[in-house]
C-alpha cells in the first residue's frame, strides 16, 4: 500500500518565484528519480492559519518509506540533490501518511 510523504513548506520572503522554479524544474525531478518515489503533486495554500506552510508537495512512496527517506537524507547529505536556499527550513515540515 502506498504511502505519502507531505511536505508543507514556506519559501523566504520575497522568494517565492525563485523557490517554485527550483522546485517544479529541480526538485520534483531529483525526487522522482529516488527508488520508490512514483509521483508528485503540488498545491498552493488557500486557506488555513498562519502556522501552514503555503505550499504542499505531496510525494507518493511504494516499497518501504523509511528506506525511501533514508535514500532520499543520503542524497541530500553527498550532493545528489540540489538544494536551494530561496526555501525557509524553518518553516518546512515533512510528515509521512499510510492509509487506513
């Protein structure tokens, strides 16, 4: 059963083009070429308070999803994805879901 990894996420001030561009042309790629990540979806904040991220990136996981993030924190520690700095790590949160 597949699960997913929700990513909530906001960009730094003033950043938001630069953050989206890296993301959709960038990341999005890097990520659907990790083993066990088979799809991506994106979504814009339209309503919701002031602790959401504006941004949500819903990854879909099949196989194991720890082996998933383990592949994906190896990637990100050598190199293997570009990481920008226009992203607020602050306000970034992952949370991975399964369903019932």
């Amino acid at each position: 059963m597949p699960a997913r990894l929700m990513v909530f996420a906001t960009p730094k001030e003033g950043r938001d083009e630069e953050y989206n561009r890296w993301y959709t042309e960038v990341h999005i790629p890097e990520m659907l070429a990790i083993p066990g990540v088979v799809a991506a979806e994106r979504h814009r904040l339209v309503r919701g308070g002031p602790d959401e991220g504006r941004y949500l990136s819903v990854f879909t996981l099949e196989g194991d999803p720890a082996a998933v993030l383990a592949e994906l924190g190896a990637r990100a520690k050598d190199g293997r994805m570009a990481v920008t700095d226009a992203g607020d790590p602050a306000r970034t949160r992952l949370t991975v879901w399964e369903e019932l």
